[in-house]
C-alpha cells in the first residue's frame, strides 16, 4: 500500500499464488480447499486474488497446466533411465506428489473439474511410455507382452506407490520398488545378462 | 410415521445408511459430502441419522469398516487366481470402486480420518499379497525379486489401474491389465512353458 518494497510484478505475483495453491490442495484437496484460505497465505485479499484468477476453476486449471510444463519432456526425448530419475526425484518432493494425488483421487468423483486433464493426460502419458518400452525392449516383452500393454501397468505402478509412500514413508521405499518393476521387465534385449 | 409398511428395523436402517453414504462419497468425496445429503437419500433428517451414526467421521469408518467385512478372505487363503477374479469383480462395480478411489487420494491429505485406516490396510494387504506370491512361485520371482519386493508392486498395480480404468473405462480393460501383470511375473515354478 503504502512505499515499503516494490510491489511484485503480476508474473510474480502469479507464480506465488500458484504455490501457495499447491500447498492448500495437498492439505485438503480440491473440493476442501477455499480461495480465501489461498489468498490469506500470499498476503492478499479475497477479492485482490480474484484479480489473478477469477474463479477457483480456474485457479486449479493454472496449476495442472504448471504441473505439465514443469515436468515436460519433449515427447520422444524419455527413456526408461529417466523414468527411474523422475520416480527419485519425487521422492524428494512430497508436497508435490501429495497434491496431485489427493487431485487424481478427486478427479474420479462426479463432474470433477480435474478429470478431463486427468483423463487426456492418461492418453498421452500411455502412449509416451509404450514408445520407450519399444525403444528399450522392441515389440516383445516379458511374458510376451507388447509394449501397448505394459504401457499402463508401468503409470499403475508410478502412482500407485505414491499412494503407498505417501501414507507411510518409512515402509515403502518409492524409488527402490519402481527399479523393482523395472527388474520384472528384465535388462532389455541387448543387454541381456545369460 | 403413520401406519403403513413396518419401520425397519436398526440394523437395515443403518446398512442403507451405509449406501447412501457410499454413492455420496463416490459423488463428492468425503471432505465434499455432507451428513445432510446422506440422510435426504434415506428419507431421514440430519437429526435422525444422527441417531444411528453420531459425526460424519463415524459414519466414515462404519463404510471403511463395512468394506474390509464384505472383501475379507481369510488369512492365508488369498491365491493369485483369486486376485484376477477380484480385479473381474471390481470391474463390476464402479461404484463402490469410485468410492474407495476417492478415500484413498483424499487420504494423504494432512489430517484425514481415513488416513489410519489406508496406512494399516496397505501394510496387511502388502504382507498378505508377499504370503500369495511367495506360495505360488517360491522365494524367487523374475529379476531375482523376492515376494516382499513384488508385493507394493502387485499392490500398485491394482490400486493404479483403477484410476485410469476410472477415468477412461472405454480405453482401458482393467482386468486385462492386471492378468498382463501375472504375465510378467511368469506362468509360476511349476508351470513353465519353455
């Protein structure tokens, strides 16, 4: 209001709200979270968020769209060694996995403004991880499997142990049981261990 | 009130209650679900259906309750087929499995009543699944895995199709998903087909 320090610009502004949305989602979900309670930790009115983002639709729409450029590979640019890197580098951030999988469980109930991102996002991961299962191991896998096939085993797997981690830390070793999933799948074809 | 047909008896009320309660949570969520839509399902008011469970939170852990009695095998007699026909099951009953989809990502949220439940459950479930696999392919699985190891995997798998299964039922066959995860693990000591 008054002079004191600079006024953050809107970008800013913008990035910190997003933050501080990412935070009080992981607290108590979509439906639990409230505009006032996200405008009360960046220091603003109700009304003064309003000015960002005009509806908590569109707040939480702004936050997955955040999620995906933050996390974005150029499409054909993963490989499985990434895979295990992201799954590890989760496990340093659980105020990130906890949001979005308190969203994810959210998105299934009824006319959650989540699920169509959840549900193109689902698409398209399927198909990119069914394209470096091709790249790693050609068209057959374990079990005579195609790569379309243990495609979404490979995302059940990546999000069901955050569930498992998230709730008890000190039992499930994320990382440890994701490379786990990737023994099953054996060493690939041309590193073949006889 | 009046004459009429014959007020059930406690222990119907109460299981319609339960299902009340179950579409609801499926709908909203349980943060999203109020005691008041329950007890308009039921034709009660808030007051009566305070009579039979007397906080939101009770009613909660008499549906997780409700869950595990309906689901239970008991100890030591799960086997892997059994697993298969229970993912055939699942996939019979969108509902119930919205409802517990849903409790499961509201869960890892700070505070959650069902939090103590999923945190207990998951462990029991991880050491009954390790029992299964160990009964059916001995102490080593593909990758030179233990039982232990695949178990949270197996685990995952279940939980982490369901969503996407959820999300997208015309794209994803979920009970064939999870017989391509038997696959990976192999046709078992017993049974190879070389």
């Amino acid at each position: 209001m008054a002079a004191g320090r600079a006024r953050p610009r809107g970008e800013e502004r913008r990035a910190e709200i997003l933050r501080a949305a990412l935070e009080v989602i992981a607290e108590r979900g979509y439906r639990g979270a409230s505009l006032g309670a996200v405008a009360e930790r960046v220091g603003l009115t109700q009304q003064g968020l309003l000015h960002y983002f005009p509806t908590k639709e569109a707040l939480l729409v702004a936050v997955l769209e955040a999620r995906d450029q933050w996390d974005a590979v150029p499409h054909g640019e993963w490989r499985l060694d990434l895979l295990g890197s992201l799954v590890e580098y989760n496990a340093m951030r659980p105020g990130i996995v906890q949001t979005f999988s308190a969203l994810l469980g959210e998105s299934v109930t009824d006319g959650h403004p989540a699920r169509p991102f959840f549900t193109g996002r689902y698409e398209a991961v399927r198909a990119s991880f069914a394209a470096v299962l091709r790249a790693e191991y050609g068209e057959r896998l374990p079990g005579g499997l195609t790569p379309e096939a243990v495609a979404p085993l490979m995302v059940a797997v990546m999000d069901g142990l955050q569930y498992q981690w998230l709730l008890d830390p000190e039992s499930v070793d994320m990382p440890g049981a994701f490379r786990a999933f990737l023994a099953l799948l054996g060493a690939g074809p041309g590193q073949h261990l006889d």
